[in-house]
C-alpha cells in the first residue's frame, strides 16, 4: 500500500493539532507532506516548523497530495472541496462545513445578523447540494472533522446503542468557552455565523450522529432532524453587560450565545447550549436519556488528572486545558485533548477509509444535515423561537 501524502489547507489552529493527530495514526502509512494558505509568512512558516513543503494554492499543491485536509475559515471551505473533488483526490474538511458568507463579494459592511434569514436558508440549501454533488462525483473519499463524534466517550454511547437496541429519547449537549482563539470569528461573513455555527455544531453534530447510529442498528436506516426551534443572543453587547475582562467581547455580526431544540422524524428530541460566555475552560459535555440506560459523556472537563499550583510563573511552560484563562489553584488537566477530544481518532478513521474504501463515521451525510440545521435554526431564532423544518437533501 502506497503513502497516503495528506496536504494541509490552512496553517492556524486547527492545521497544528490536525498535524499533531495524524502522528498518532497506525495500520497505514498516512503523513502529512504539505500546506498552504493565503498568507506567505504564514505557510512557510508552518511548512519550516513541521517538515513540510509549502505551495501558494490549493491547486498547486493537488498534484503532489492524495488527501486535501481542510483546515482553513469556513468560508474558504468550498473553493478547496470542489478542486479537490475534481481532482479526484480524499478529502478531510474542518467543521463548520459550509454556509452563507454573504452576497458575492461582501465586504465588512454586510451584517450576517440583521440580513434576512429566509433568502440566506436557501442559499445555503444550494450551495450544500452542489457540494455534495461534487463530492459524490468525485473519486475519493470524504471524512466530515466533527471531532466530538469521535471523543471515546461518545464512540462507547455508540456501541451501547448499536448493542442493546436503545432508542434514545432525549439527548442534551453543550459546547462553550470564554470566546474564540479565531481572530476572524464573530465576523459573519468569514464565519457564516456566532455561536450556534461555531460551537452548537460540535453537540449537534454528535446528537444527530447517535440518532443515525440507531437508526441503521434498527430499521437500517437513519433517523434524521425533522424541526428545530432556536433563538440567538448578544449578551455581552447588552447596555448592562459589566465587562471584567475576561470574556472576549466586540463580536461584529454574530450572536455569542445560541440555542436549539430539536425533533427527529420518530418524535424524540435534543438540546444543545453554545456560548461564548463560559469561563473556566472548554465545557463540553453529552447527555443521552435512552429507555433502557443513562449516559453522560464528559469531554471536558474531565475527572482524570487534578493538579493546585499556587504560583502562575510556575506553568509557564506547561499545557494545562485549552481556554482555561488561568493556571493558578486547582486545574482539571487533560493529558491528552487530542485523544480525549477524538482529534486521534478522527484521523485514524480517515485515513483508513480512505486507504481501504470504507466510509467514516463522520462523513458528508452528517456535514450535510448539521449545517442544514443550523441555518434552520437562524431561520427560526429571526422568528423569534417560531418552529422551522430543517430542509435535508
């Protein structure tokens, strides 16, 4: 079996712990070989740290890669997809998928917030089918990054499911912290949206990933959203918020707070929390209600390492938890996010689907209906909380 040559697109974030995950990966000889991005100084910068060759564009760099790893803003997700779906090659794209980044050609005078909901639900309806369209025309695999659906404790839900027949009733999930490491969140048309397209899509993406899994461990076939209620918030833009300096604050067109209820096409439903809001750390979490067990998938924080440092300097150097704003008194520490979170994972089932012609367990069908969803959800939350039909393909 040939190398799998992974080329990143995109060299912020997201491009170092994906980079980071594919060092963990065994079974196939999948490396990472080469990145781009738009700014110079900033692709050569991580090609010179990481071994990497550097290219100027995704196209120039296609011929020399097998699987396009995502990596970049969202709104610079579908140029990159559908090159690489007509060159036929794999692709990993970072989560949000897709979504609505203005009229062509929006400049920093467009609000995502106040432009109408309806024309956007839409436009998005169609940008996702002729996504998909490329995708499913192209010869490669496609590996949707919702790193959630990968975290082993949401992968043990999996397996309790598909084991004992359950139905799951009832789900709950949240994703906040104190405010995005992205300088360019919060600006509607780089993003195509706040908190519910940022965060809500981790929870949401794992919600409705356990209702496809009993789905097909049942009838054979997934259970897919049906509605969804939702309402968006501001709160730190309220003519009372008292900033203490610790939220990040200045959102230019998007909410910082977001919430969704969902149903499903057999009646039962979910919640999920977003928020920007939240000190202390990444509060991600996953309750599932079933009628036969109880699971509470703890992401993180997590119980497994505790640790009192009394003096800040002292850490300096060490990683503790992601967005954890201090490191001073006690600190629940992950050892490893990138094992906890299921970054590891995500790129192990990757790759091996892609060298062995399986479908992963994230793929276009999840990307496809949480985005949906979402712009449903903006739908909704500008009717003031009116119930909307997501629109699947």
């Amino acid at each position: 079996m040939s190398t799998l040559r992974i080329g990143l697109v995109g060299a912020g974030f997201a491009a170092q712990f994906h980079f980071e995950s594919l060092q963990h990966v065994h079974g196939v000889d999948a490396r990472a070989t080469a990145v781009t991005s738009l700014r110079k100084q900033s692709r050569e910068a991580f090609a010179r740290d990481h071994g990497l060759e550097a290219y100027d564009s995704v196209e120039a760099m296609l011929e020399h890669v097998d699987v396009v790893d995502i990596v970049s803003p969202p709104a610079a997700h579908d140029e990159a997809i559908l090159a690489a779906a007509a060159a036929g090659k794999h692709i990993i794209c970072e989560k949000p998928f897709s979504g609505y980044f203005g009229p062509e050609g929006a400049g920093e005078d467009f609000r995502g917030d106040t432009a109408p909901k309806g024309p956007m639900l839409e436009a998005v309806q169609d940008r996702l089918a002729r996504l998909a369209e490329a995708i499913r025309a192209g010869q490669g695999a496609f590996g949707y990054a919702e790193n959630f659906v990968y975290a082993p404790a949401v992968q043990k839900e999996r397996e309790i499911v598909e084991k004992t027949g359950a139905q799951l009733l009832r789900q709950t999930g949240e994703e906040s912290h104190s405010g995005s490491h992205s300088k360019t969140y919060g600006v509607w048309r780089l993003q195509g949206g706040g908190s519910l397209m940022g965060k809500a899509c981790h929870p949401l993406g794992a919600v409705l990933y356990l209702k496809r899994i009993e789905g097909l461990a049942g009838a054979g076939r997934p259970i897919r959203p049906k509605t969804v209620t939702a309402r968006c918030e501001r709160l730190t833009e309220l003519p009372g918020f008292r900033d203490a300096g610790f939220l990040r604050t200045g959102y230019h067109d998007s909410e910082d707070h977001g919430w969704m209820h969902l149903t499903f096409e057999d009646g039962t439903i979910a919640d999920v929390t977003s928020g920007e809001i939240v000190l202390g750390g990444i509060y991600n979490y996953l309750d599932v209600f079933a009628n036969n067990h109880r699971t509470r998938c703890n992401l993180s924080p997590i119980p497994m390492l505790e640790t009192f440092n009394p003096r800040g300097a002292q850490f300096e150097d060490i990683y503790t938890v992601e967005k954890i704003g201090t490191k001073e008194g006690w600190t629940q520490l992950t050892p490893d996010e990138n094992y906890t979170l299921g970054y590891i994972a995500e790129m192990q089932d990757f790759v091996e689907c892609m060298a062995r012609g399986r479908r992963p367990q994230s793929d276009l069908d999840l990307a496809l209906d949480t985005i949906a969803a979402i712009y449903a959800g903006y739908a909704s939350d500008e009717a003031r909380g009116a119930e909307q039909e997501v629109p699947l393909l």
